[in-house]
C-alpha cells in the first residue's frame, strides 16, 4: 500500500543521528547520555508531501483509466450507487471534524479528552470500513460481482484501494493513541498533526471518487 503516513513515520523514527550531550526538546525522556538527536518537524512533513505524492499519482492513473475504458466499447453497465455509501461519506466527514477537535483538545493540553476524541476518530474510520463492506455485499446480493462488467469491476477497485489506504490511517490514529512518547524522537502533538492531515487527505480522495463514480456511471 503506496505512502501511508505511517510507513513514512517509521521510516524517519527508524532512524538514528548523532549522540549529543544536551537534552533536547519536546517529549523526549530519559537520561541525557541516550538521547538521541530529535528529527527536524519539515522532515516529517516531507516525508508526508512525497507520500501524498505517491498516493495521487496512484489515483490519477486509476481515474484516467476508467475514464478511457468508459468510452471504449459498449459492454459499460451503469452500477447503482449503494444508499450505504452515502451513509459512509456522512461517516467519513465526520471523522475529519472529530479529529480536527481532538488535536484542539491536545493543543490545549487536555490528554483525556484527546484521547477520547481521537478514539472516536478512529471508530468512524473503522465504521466506514465496515460501512463499505456492507456496500460490496449489497452490490454482490443485487448479481455485481468484480468481473459482471466494467463499471462495477472500477467501482470495486477505487473503494477498495481507497479503503486500503483509510485503513494505514486507522492504524495511523491508533499509533498515536497508544504509543508510548517520552523516549520518541517525534512529540505526539506532531504526530497527530500529521496523521489527522493524512486523514483529512483521505477525506477529500474519498469525495473525488464519490464524484467519479457517480458521475462516469
């Protein structure tokens, strides 16, 4: 699965500098002799960028191609939109919201109520998923299986591979909540700003296949 903000994390967190003798910021803890040099915060959000980068070129080429297969031949069947769906992307907005508060609460120093924030976040990701599965097992009760024609077999696929990519933001949420912080090399107050960017991402890809789908049906 393409750029996940999670592989981006630990690929940076796996990573060691130079030993130094001065504590350094943030929520690093420990004794000064192991410390390990803090990474700069751009470097995060680089890593992200080219992440998002990844993901995009990834959906732009799955878009082009349904487009191009639209217009190819005339076995193209319009698949209904499953009412589920719409239920989801009820879900899926609301989620951004949630996490949007639950950063606040983090800003404000309020722990408890950041985390209860953030589990909520994180059930309505993980109800979306399931939200889409109910959408696939309608679409197979109603005889639109992956190979009945094209357009279901795109619809399949895009929600699918964006499922795939929600579901590294899932475990995104869930690295922040549960990790233990005072020896990272990364604050989580960071760490939860990228990982609710990285779902706000998600958010917007999620209504531009929603447009796809509906529109090219």
């Amino acid at each position: 699965m393409p750029g996940t903000v999670l592989d981006d994390l630990e690929i940076i967190d796996g990573g060691r500098g130079g030993d130094i003798g001065t504590p350094a910021g943030g929520d690093d803890g420990g004794s000064s002799g192991g410390r390990r040099r803090p990474v700069p915060r751009r470097a995060y959000f680089t890593a992200l960028q080219l992440g998002f980068a990844a993901i995009l070129m990834f959906f732009m080429a799955l878009a082009s191609s349904y487009i191009v297969r639209k217009g190819l031949g005339t076995d193209w069947q319009s698949t209904p939109m499953p009412m589920v769906v719409w239920w989801n992307t009820a879900v899926l907005l609301a989620s951004s919201v949630t996490a949007i508060v639950a950063r606040k609460k983090l800003s404000q120093g309020a722990q408890e109520a950041f985390q209860t924030w953030w589990i909520v976040t994180t059930g309505l990701g993980l109800l979306f998923l399931a939200g889409q599965i109910v959408a696939w097992r309608q679409l197979a009760a109603a005889g639109l299986m992956l190979a009945t024609n094209p357009s279901s077999s795109f619809f399949y696929l895009l929600t699918a591979a964006h499922g795939a990519h929600l579901a590294g933001g899932v475990i995104a949420l869930l690295y922040v909540l549960f990790r233990p912080w005072k020896r990272s090399r990364i604050s989580q107050s960071t760490a939860a700003e990228l990982a609710a960017i990285y779902w706000h991402f998600m958010d917007g890809l999620w209504i531009f296949l929603l447009v796809l789908l509906t529109l090219g049906r």
